[in-house]
C-alpha cells in the first residue's frame, strides 16, 4: 500500500477549499423572517396593511427597513407576484420636499428609474396634492395623494450575522467538525500504515 507525499499534499489542498467554501458562508448575509423577495441584494417585504405613505413609511422604519425602491418592471412583476397584493401599493419615492422632484426616501436621491415606469400621462399632480408614488398591478407608477390608504412594500439591505447569533451545531462548524476529524483520521491511518510496514520490513520511503 503505497501513501505518498503527492496524497498528502491532495489532502492539504483539499482542506483549504473546504476553508475557503466556509469563509464564504460565513460572510453571506440574511434577510428578516418576514421576508416574501431577494431581489438585486435586497430584501423586500409586503405587508396587508392599509396605511397612508406617511404611516407606511414609519412602520417600515420600526422595524429597521424603509419604503421600497425600485429600478424596473420587471423588479416591479417580482414584487407583486404572490397573490393576495392589493391593486396599489405603497414604494418609497415622493416629490413632498420639491414639487416634480422625485426622490427616494432611503437614500433622499432622484428616484430617476421612475422615468420608465410611469402609467401614461404620469405623473400629472392630478388636483395639486399628488405626491407620493404607489405601483400598479399593470407594474406601472403613478403618483396619489400621501393621505390615500393602500398596503405597501418594505425594503431592507441584508445584514451579515454576526459571531453571537450564530448557533454552535451550525451547518459552518459541523463542517469544520468533519473536516477536522477526517484529517485527524487519515493522520492515524497513515502512522498505522508506517508502524505496520516498519513491523513487516517494508520499505516506507513512500511515506514521506
């Protein structure tokens, strides 16, 4: 039985992907349990509420997220595929602080993505109180009144677990377990096989 230097160094190689593979794992990050979409690094969660932007903008905020954005239909027919989504639906862009100046509430930046995904003759500031945006079922926007009630989408930025939430007999450390225990398992294999070889007066040249 022939345990070369080559197979070591197999062994070796093997165990530093397996490092590898967990370092990632270990900085994955994760979404709250409430969540219903991953979609572009974002979390996004609908909730069955009837609230004004305004009000809907604060809960999202409680609960450590804010009202959502969005930068296409596609991301819009996403959001709005699970059933039971009301045919409006509170996102988190408004032009409250300048009139035709769409802006995101996380970031206070131009929420210029709208530019495409205006219904028809939108925005038209329909009575002069129209200021806060809500998605259609059709993956339109449009513009509303903020005091109108409709459900709405939260958005968060997945927050990376940190070291103290992390169970013990996670899927991390029971791979670091096995991986542990079968390099420890092939150290003794290989002394045994050494010991054995040496007892018989085989030559043992090829274990190192």
């Amino acid at each position: 039985m022939e345990f070369s230097k080559s197979t070591f160094l197999q062994i070796i190689h093997v165990i530093f992907v397996v490092d590898s593979l967990l370092q990632k794992a270990k900085g994955q990050a994760s979404c709250s349990g409430e969540t219903d979409r991953f979609i572009k690094g974002r979390c996004y969660t609908y909730y069955n509420e009837s609230l004004t932007w305004q009000e809907a903008k604060i809960r999202c905020e409680g609960r450590g997220q804010v009202l959502a954005a969005v930068d296409s239909m596609i991301q819009i027919k996403e959001m709005l595929s699970r059933q039971g989504i009301g045919t409006q639906v509170w996102i988190g862009a408004s032009d409250i602080a300048e009139e035709g100046k769409f802006v995101w509430v996380h970031s206070n930046q131009t929420a210029g993505e709208l530019v495409k995904l205006w219904e028809e003759d939108e925005p038209n500031d329909y009575g002069g109180d129209e200021d806060c945006v809500v998605v259609f079922v059709n993956f339109e926007t449009n513009d509303v009144p903020c005091h109108f009630n409709y459900t709405y989408f939260c958005m968060e930025t997945p927050k990376k677990a940190s070291e103290d939430d992390k169970p013990f007999l996670s899927l991390q450390n029971i791979y670091i377990i096995s991986a542990a225990g079968a390099a420890f398992l092939l150290l003794v294999l290989a002394i045994a096989c050494i010991i054995v070889c040496r007892r018989k007066g085989l030559n043992t040249n090829h274990f190192y």
